[in-house]
C-alpha cells in the first residue's frame, strides 16, 4: 500500500485533519473525516477479536450433501432395501456405536471423534421445508423461517449487533462473492478468493485512462452510489462490502471509512499469507487451499472471529457412488491437514469448524444411481473444546414425509449453540427469537 494511503490512516487515528496542510477539503468532506476518525477510534478499542478469542469457521458443503450416505444407519434394513445400488457395505462402515458410522472415506473425523473432538447432529432441518437449492440455501444463510426470509444473514446480524466498532476482517469469506450469510445493514466482512487478488481496481478517468491514485482517491470519497468503492482482480469481482447499498450520509460515511480499511485489510492479509508457511501437507484441491489459507491468517492473528469457505459439487442426482465417495475424501483430507495445522501452531483449542448444506438427499435412490433433493441431514462440528458425541435422534428411514426424512434438530438450534456458547452473543438478538440450545460447545 502506498505511504499516502499509511499518512491519511494516520491522520485518521490520531486526529490530526486540520494539521494536514495538503488537505484542501470542502467543509461537509472535514466534518466527515472527523465522523470518520470517532469511528477509527471506536475500532482501536474493540476488546475481543478473532486475535484473543473464539473463532468460528464456516465450511458450506454447497449443493445438498447426502446424509445417509455422509452419517450411515448401516444396520438399518430400509436402509439396504431402498439403496440397492448406493448403500454402502456394513463391513467397511467407520462404526460410531453399534447402529451408526462413518462414511470409510471420513477417516480424520473418525479420528477426531475417537479423541473427543467432534460432535455429529443427527436429522438437522427445519419445519415446511423447500426443496429448491437457491431457496433453501437462502433459509439457511439468513436463519428465516421457510415462508419468510429474512433480508440479512445470520452472521451479517452477529456483525452488525455484537461487532460495532470492529476492524473489517472481523469477517472473512474465501469465495468469488460474499456468501448471504455476510449480508449486514452496516456492510461488514471481506470477501476473496485469493489474497493477492484483494487489491484496489483502477478508476478510470473521461478519457479511458486511469487516475491518478491522489484524484481516483479523492472521487471515490466523495462519489455517490454509482462510485461505490468495489475491488476486483484479473477479471472476478472481489467484495469488501457485502449487504445493501443505501444513498445516505451515514451509509456513505460508512463506506468511505470501509475504502479505505478496505486498502489496509488487503495488505495486511497478503502480508500475513506471505509470511506463514505451515509444514503441514494441505491436499492441492480448491478446499484444501481455503483452509490453508485460513489457517495461515489465524496464525499471522488476523482480527477475525468468522471464517466462511465452501466445497461445490454435492448435488448428486446421477452417478453418486463414486463422486460423493471424492467428495467425502475431499472434504476429510482438507479438514485433517487444517486440523493438524491448528494443533501445530497451538491454536486447536480456539476454533470450532461447523459444516453445513442446504439439504439432504431423499432416502431411495433414483434410476440414474444417484439421489434427489431431500430435507434433513447432519451437521459436523468440530474443535478442541467441543463436547463430542451424537446429538440428536437418526431420522426414521420408514415414517418419512412424503419419501424425505423428517427433521428433529432445528438448523437455528445449532445456531443459537454457536453463538451464546461459543462466540459469546446474545442469539435471541441475532436470531430474532429464542431457539433451545445443545451441550455441543
């Protein structure tokens, strides 16, 4: 980042504006960099952050991963009659009790839930569930009801009620766009695939060619919706800002103060990236390289409580037996090299990772040897500090809801778990009502 960018921060911590004799500012520009630095003070002082406390990472398993096949009821008959082509062997099950195992190819979770690490919620759902990816992801990402969905995601409201004042990587996301989970009234988090694609795009003058940084600088501070600050890189959009837009002073006094945490949010990630190198062998798959790179800002102590990434390709409508059998090995080798990595740096005890996905697959299986869209299915939380064990009830393979399994965990139950035990707010307030709470953290 350039020397100018470091003196106007600068100016901006220490309340120096007026001393600033190369700031020729119309009026209404002062009084909002004075606004600007009540709230860079406010960040100086924020007590808890990802540095010296909990941290969540959230790792979506997109597309609708089969629970049955993921959380096996390998002595169930119906199980074996319904999935003749797709049941997997009882003899190569990793077997938790006498009933229920593991998928052969989720080794490290076995291992994990061997030693005390990992809980498994069994027949997580909700009531009236939607069978439609996008809907149904929307449900989970904003924590609504299935009949009325909520504007901003449930993480997106633990940020704007329990982390005012906090720096921008309080969020970080490793995507191409911000998941709605981030979505906030007050944009917060930031967003990118890669770090060094986290960087400034160029404005570009009348005349097609590119600003200055001391003009490009100066529009973008007093530009309106349309120059709305953006990053981008090699063609993809990189988002600093997820949520709404709104065309009013205290929004915009918001993103002019986020533009430029946005600068220092970027080198500082690609400075911690560059600077940690486990010797822990991460597998060289796109999941593989998310959670190293997760890793390594937890170690460099980037000021994050919540981590977000994402493994695609669950939506197993054909040939599943063998491309959810890689996926399984995906995700289990991702997460082991992560685990022994945390272990590594003696950072284990402070993080729990939750997997989720929008749905289940239905209990039989289809003619083209794969599953359709279905409703409950398990969820993973793991940690050094998690309470282990199974929670929750394996669904009825045979009193089902119109041939899908009948939910008994409400998704917002694991929720409100994570946030009043272990990211120490208030769920009621996030969540918009009170939902039972499990001793899984």
């Amino acid at each position: 980042m350039s020397n100018t960018l470091h003196t106007r921060r600068k100016f901006l911590r220490t309340s120096m504006l007026g001393a600033a004799a190369s700031w020729t500012l119309p009026v209404f520009l002062e009084k909002t960099f004075f606004a600007l630095d009540a709230l860079a003070a406010d960040a100086m002082t924020q007590a808890t952050s990802g540095r010296d406390d909990t941290i969540l990472v959230v790792l979506q398993l997109a597309g609708g991963n089969d629970g049955l096949n993921s959380v096996v009821p390998f002595v169930d008959d119906a199980y074996h009659r319904v999935r003749p082509k797709l049941a997997l062997p009882p003899d190569k099950i990793l077997k938790l009790d006498s009933e229920i195992g593991l998928n052969p190819r989720l080794t490290g979770l076995k291992s994990l839930y061997d030693s005390g690490q990992l809980a498994i919620v069994q027949g997580v759902g909700y009531p009236n569930p939607n069978r439609s990816h996008f809907r149904s992801a929307e449900i989970w990402q904003t924590a609504s009801d299935a009949d009325r969905v909520k504007n901003e995601g449930w993480l997106g409201r633990y940020f704007d009620n329990c982390c005012r004042g906090a720096e921008p990587t309080v969020g970080v996301a490793i995507s191409e766009q911000s998941p709605q989970a981030f979505s906030a009234k007050i944009p917060t988090g930031v967003t990118f695939s890669h770090p060094e694609q986290f960087r400034w795009k160029a404005s570009m003058g009348a005349d097609g060619k590119p600003l200055s940084e001391e003009e490009a600088f100066y529009r973008q501070l007093i530009g309106g919706a349309e120059e709305k600050p953006s990053l981008a890189a090699d063609g993809n959009s990189i988002s600093s800002l997820p949520g709404k837009f709104h065309n009013d002073a205290t929004t915009e006094d918001f993103l002019r103060r986020t533009a430029l945490d946005a600068q220092l949010s970027s080198d500082k990630i690609l400075a911690i990236a560059r600077k940690y190198k486990s010797n822990v062998p991460y597998p060289q798959t796109p999941l593989g390289a998310s959670l190293n790179l997760i890793g390594r800002m937890i170690a460099g102590g980037l000021a994050t409580r919540v981590y977000y990434a994402s493994q695609g390709g669950f939506d197993t409508h054909a040939g599943q037996i063998g491309s959810h059998d890689r996926l399984m090995a995906v995700v289990n080798q991702a997460i082991a090299a992560f685990v022994a990595d945390l272990k590594q740096q003696g950072n284990f005890e402070r993080v729990l990772l939750m997997t989720f996905s929008e749905f289940g697959r239905r209990v039989a299986e289809n003619a083209n040897n794969g599953t359709d869209h279905g409703t409950a299915a398990p969820m993973f939380l793991l940690g050094g500090r998690v309470k282990p064990g199974l929670f929750g009830k394996q669904p009825s393979l045979t009193d089902l809801d119109n041939g899908d399994l009948k939910f008994n965990i409400d998704f917002r139950s694991v929720y409100a778990s994570v946030l009043d035990n272990w990211l120490g707010a208030p769920s009621q307030l996030v969540l918009g009502r009170k939902f039972s709470t499990l001793p899984i953290v």
